[in-house]
C-alpha cells in the first residue's frame, strides 16, 4: 500500500459501506455530533482531558505482555497480549465510553443512553456517567440481562436504569433499536454513547478512534520490548470495536497481518452462529451498510453464541471494507473451540479471559503453531473473564 | 400523472383532505389485509400506506413492532406484500398504494428489481423511513424512472435545507412527522405542527401529509386544517391488536374510526 489509508469519506463511507442510514429526526442530531467530534478531535484542551481520564481513571497504558509459557507450549510464534481486561471495568469499552462521554458534557447533554450485550459496554457507560453525574438509561435485551446478570447489578450500583428489552430477539441488536427509538424520543437533551463501531455516521469512525488507543500502544510497546513489529494480530469481532482500535494504526504497515475472530456459536454449516463477515450478506442496519445476517426475504436473523457480546447480526461496516479489499482476514470459531481458549490461557498464564476475548485465543492456538518461533502474534485480550462466572459455572453443573 | 398527484389534486378541487390510514401488511394475518384495503377505501381512504414488515423497526413504537411481529410469524416478506398490493389493484384502479418500510429488505431485493415488482405491482409510492436522500440517489432514480413517488419524512428538527433537498429527491407527497419520538407516541402539539408546516410550505410545494399521533376523529379534523393529508397507523392497528381472536371485529372497528375521522375532517 502506497497511499495512506483514509478512510472514511465525509458522509461516512468505507467503499459502499458505513453511511447515515437513518429515519430524519436522527438527521440533526448526528450531524451536530459529527460537527462536535471533528472539532474536539483537534482541541488540545480536550485531547489533554481525554489523555488524563485515560491515564488516571482507566489505567492506562494497559501492558502488552509475552504469554511465553502458553507459546512455548505451542511451539510457535510468540504470544503477546494487549491486556485490556486490566482497564477500569474490565474491559476496553471503557476507552471508548470515557471518550464519548466527554464530548457528551461539551455539547451540555445531560441525559445518556447505550445499548448493551454483554453488560460490558452498559457497565463502562454507567461508570462514566456517575464520574459525570449524568442520567444514564441502559438498553439490553431480556435475554442478556438473564445470562449477564451481575453486570445488571453493577450497572444499577452505579445509578444506570437497565431496561429490559423484550421485543424481536430480546439480544444485543434489539437494545440497539430501543436506544434508538429513545433516542428519537429524546434527541435534545440525549447523547447516544453506542458501544462499538456500528451505528450510523459518525459513530464507527469515532469509535473506532477512541478504541485506536489500543492499537497505537501496542505498536510502541512491540517495537519496545520486541525490537520490531508484530507479523499478525488477532482480535475478536462482535461489533469490531476492540479489533479495529488494535487493526488501526497498523493498516498502513502491510506486513502486518490482520486478522477478526467471529462467533462461529455452534458452527457455521448450522446456522447457529454469530459470523456476518464469513457467512453474511452486505445490507443496511443500524445506520449503515455492513455485511449482515439475514434470510432470504431480507429479515435479519437471530444469532448465537455463548458470548452475549459477539451476539450481533451486524458487524462495523470498516471491517466489512477491510474484508473485501483483502487487507484484514476473518476467521471463526465455535463456542466448544472458544471454551478451549478460555481453559487454556486460564491454566497457562493465570488469565481469566472473557468469553468473547477467548474466541481470539482459540484462533490464536490454531494460528501460533504455523509460524515460527521469531515471528510475533498480537492478540487482543479485550476483557476478563468475571462476568463469565456464572455461564461458565452453569455449564459445567456447578451453583455457584 | 401519477395517481398521487391526481389524487391530491382532485381533493384541492374540492377543498378535502387526504385521508391516509396505515397498516401492516399480513397482520394479523395475510388473508387480513387485501379486504381490509378495500374496506378502507369504502371507509373514505384517499391514499393507503401499506407497512412492509421488518425484523427490526427502528422508528416504530410498540404497537406497530408488534404488527410487525405477527406478520412476520406469517411470513409476510415484501414479496408477498407486493403481491398483496397487485391483486388489490385488479379491483381498484383509482387508490393510491404507498409501501411504507425499512430499506434493508428493499437492499436485500437489490434496488432494479424492487423497483422493476413495484412497477409491476403498480405501486405509487414508496416511503423508507431508514432512507434519506443522502444515500437515496440510486433508489430514486430507478423509481423516479418507473413513475413511483420517491416519499421523504421531515421531522420537527428539519432545517430549510433539508426541506428543500426533500422538495427536489421526492414527489408525491411529503410526509410531515409531527413529533420527536416513535410511532404511535403521546400527544402531539397543534401550534408547533402549524408552525412547522408554514416553514415547510415556504420550501416546497408539494402536499404535506402529517402523522404519528394522530389517534381520534377531532385530531384528525385539526390536523386536517393544518396539512393536506392525515396519516393514521397505531390507532387503526390498536383495533386489530384489541381483536386478535376476531379479525372481523377489528375490521369494523377500523372501518367506524376511519368512517368518523371522514366525517370530521370533512364537515
Ligand atoms: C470483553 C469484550 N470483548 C469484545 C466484545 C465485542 O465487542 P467489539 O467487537 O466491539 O469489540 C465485547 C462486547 O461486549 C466485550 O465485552
């Protein structure tokens, strides 16, 4: 690659994707966000606030470490992990959330919503906005709110009203159209924070930018402690937030390979998965042109995994660009291969990684013992496994 | 010209206003909906919207996601209301159809080929409320080609500029979305309709046709007063939602609503 890349264009779009897919009353309000955004993006004085958060209340820079245990027992490439599961909150939606949150109080929003699967995004939202002091309502399907409990109780701890989404398939994009729908409700005094690189312009782009901390990190403490840059990097994909923000700043080094982990749920020949990019059609959702998982009249379909935060039917519409122009890769793997993951770096590195940052691991087992032993895989260790507890315990008969 | 334009012309003769209601296609069931559309032109109906179920109906309340719902578990598809919609147009040749959905079914059809069935369906109108011109242009151009009404929403928070650019990508009508919020949502404010509706008409020309919350006879008649036409959905579909072991009932409930919004908008 000659050119930088650069993308996206002004109205948001990666080739035929990304865009401002939305119903008219959402018109203004993502374009008075879009004008917030480019003009933060430049101000020293909001950058330096960013950087403090980042630094004092997420912790920050979160290490890269060399799992050399778990790679010399695969006997393969190195293993380094981008460990974001030591962020405040346990995961690295947390970079994103504070970033959002402070454009939320310059354009004087009191009120802010999100959407959630897992619980991680609506917990890093809830924190940030009880730091702010703002009212803060959390959409999240009825389904996930049964299998993500405990999140439910922090979030309501930390003063977040949890709303149980009971309509289409009570999971992560039905939250997503409730916060929508709130949204149009109450577009003067809300701030939509949304919790991946979904969503309509300029959401994916924004999002990813603040995730992109994780990538540009990486890229300084690989050339640090390695001496050179990283030959692959491995990242799950439920939206694609935690994967973009490593993939980023390394698109333009194109020895690099990148590479997206979907949910393959219980395998992707039984339909029973959560793998737009490797099983999906291009179509619109949420604000923008992605690929999707859809029947043959064009209804999305429900979607499975044991992870409620890769139980998305969509995916960010920059890796649906970064698919089709070959310069990322998607892979998938299965629920029983993403519990493998988990076991492994459990008892290999004494890291509890979360169910969704386990299918990383999983393809990054199947990956490390192809390469040789000089050659360097970076894996995004997005969050820690806590949350998981009881689905975990639950699976394998234990009360806990 | 196009039925739409007819239609609303004929009315300004006369000094009416369009009567639009709204329902889903295949709700409650898919036998529902062609009798339904013809009891509703009985009724007084200038123009019918006819819903394209989706699974995921971003900008609907509650009533109409269900509507959405049942017909889906029908498996009502948008190749199906398109068939609903040919055969209505057998028997009527004067009504106005206007589809009414998301885009992603449209997308998953692929554009030629939606516009190319609703051609042949003889539909006259197609309203995508996830759509906006900005990302319209290729769309509008296949129906625009075919003599379908491309039809815009425009929302209270619509600048000048926005009802311009929906003045030139659209035709037929406008649809004037009388409040922030969902379908089906609380109450709406009279005086900020009217004043809205004066800065919409300083941009365009074409009829506005209002709705979302438009719920009993009065509003209907006061909103009457304000814009060209009146577009009810939730309320109709409320009917059919209160009957559901007796669609027969819903249908006559439906039929006296619309029969009494007629009246009032008319006297
Ligand atoms: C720990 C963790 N990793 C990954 C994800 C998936 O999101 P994304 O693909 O946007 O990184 C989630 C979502 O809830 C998560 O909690």
């Amino acid at each position: 690659m000659t050119e930088k890349y650069n993308m996206p264009d002004e109205r948001g779009h990666f080739g035929p994707y990304g865009g401002m897919f939305v119903a008219e009353t959402l018109m203004l309000p993502i374009q008075e966000l879009n004008a917030a955004y480019q003009q933060y993006l430049d101000d020293p004085e909001f950058i330096a606030e960013l950087d403090a958060d980042l630094k004092h209340y997420v912790g920050r820079p979160s290490p890269l470490y060399h799992a050399e245990r778990w790679s010399r027992e695969l006997g393969g490439a190195q293993i380094y992990l981008k460990r974001e599961d030591l962020n405040h909150t346990g995961a690295h939606k947390i970079n994103n959330t504070i970033g959002q949150a402070l454009l939320a109080k310059r354009m004087g929003k009191t009120r802010i919503i999100a959407e959630t699967g897992a619980g991680q995004h609506g917990v890093a939202t809830a924190t940030v906005a009880a730091r702010l002091g703002l009212e803060c309502v959390v959409y999240m399907g009825a389904v996930d709110v049964a299998r993500q409990s405990l999140n439910v109780y922090r979030m309501k701890l930390l003063g977040a009203k949890v709303v149980a989404v009971e309509s289409g398939s009570k999971t992560l994009k039905d939250a997503l159209n409730e916060a929508l729908r709130d949204w149009v409700t109450n577009v003067d005094n809300t701030f939509y924070i949304i919790g991946t690189v979904a969503g309509p312009h300029p959401y994916p782009a924004m999002v990813r930018d603040f995730q992109a901390i994780i990538g540009r990190e990486a890229k300084q403490q690989c050339l640090d402690q390695a001496g050179r840059l990283p030959d692959a990097l491995v990242a799950c994909v439920g939206g694609g937030s935690n994967a973009i923000g490593l993939f980023y700043p390394f698109i333009d080094d194109s020895s690099v390979k990148m590479i997206g982990v979907e949910a393959a749920g219980d395998g992707i020949e039984t339909g029973r998965h959560s793998a737009p990019l490797c099983a999906g059609r291009p179509g619109v959702l949420h604000g923008n042109r992605t690929y999707l998982m859809e029947d043959d009249d064009g209804e999305i379909i429900e979607t499975h995994s044991i992870s409620a935060g890769l139980d998305y039917p969509g995916v960010g519409p920059e890796h649906a660009w970064l698919k089709d122009t070959g310069r990322a890769e998607y892979v998938n793997i299965t629920d029983t291969e993403a519990l493998e993951g988990f076991h492994a770096l459990t008892r290999m590195e004494g890291i509890i990684p979360a169910l969704e940052s386990s299918h990383a691991m999983a393809y990054t087992m199947k990956l490390a013992p192809t390469m040789r032993k000089d050659e360097i895989i970076i894996v995004c260790l997005s969050g820690r496994g806590d949350k998981d507890m009881q689905t975990m315990a639950q699976r394998e008969g234990i009360e806990l | 010209m196009s039925r739409l334009a007819a239609t609303f012309e004929e009315l300004s003769k006369t000094g009416r206003k369009a009567l639009i209601p709204f329902i889903t296609a295949g709700d409650p069931r898919p036998d529902f909906t062609l009798p339904m559309m013809h009891a509703m032109v009985e009724a007084g109906a200038d123009v019918i919207e006819l819903g394209v179920p989706f699974s995921d109906p971003m900008a609907d309340g509650p009533v109409i996601q269900r509507a959405s719902e049942r017909a889906l578990d029908h498996k009502m598809s948008l190749r199906r209301t398109l068939a609903i919609a040919t055969e209505f147009r057998k028997t009527n040749q004067q009504t106005p159809v206007v589809l009414m959905g998301y885009v992603h079914p449209i997308e998953a059809m692929g554009y030629e080929d939606f516009a190319n069935a609703a051609q042949r369906a003889e539909i006259d109108g197609v309203l995508t409320v996830d759509l906006p011109p900005e990302e319209a242009e290729e769309c509008v151009a296949l129906l625009k080609a075919r003599d379908i009404d491309p039809i815009f929403l425009l929302a209270p928070n619509s600048s000048d500029d926005r009802i311009k650019k929906m003045d030139t990508a659209g035709s037929g009508y406008i649809y004037y979305v009388s409040l922030k919020g969902v379908t089906g949502a609380g109450h709406l404010d009279i005086a900020d309709v009217e004043n809205k509706l004066n800065l919409i008409r300083a941009n365009t020309r074409l009829p506005v046709a209002i709705g979302f919350g438009v719920k009993d006879a009065q509003t209907a008649k006061t909103i009457a007063g304000i814009g060209d036409g009146v577009v009810i959905g939730s309320a109709l579909i409320s009917k059919i939602e209160a009957n559901l072991d007796d669609p027969e009932r819903a249908k006559s409930e439906i039929i006296e609503l619309l029969k009494s919004m007629r009246q009032a908008m008319d006297s």
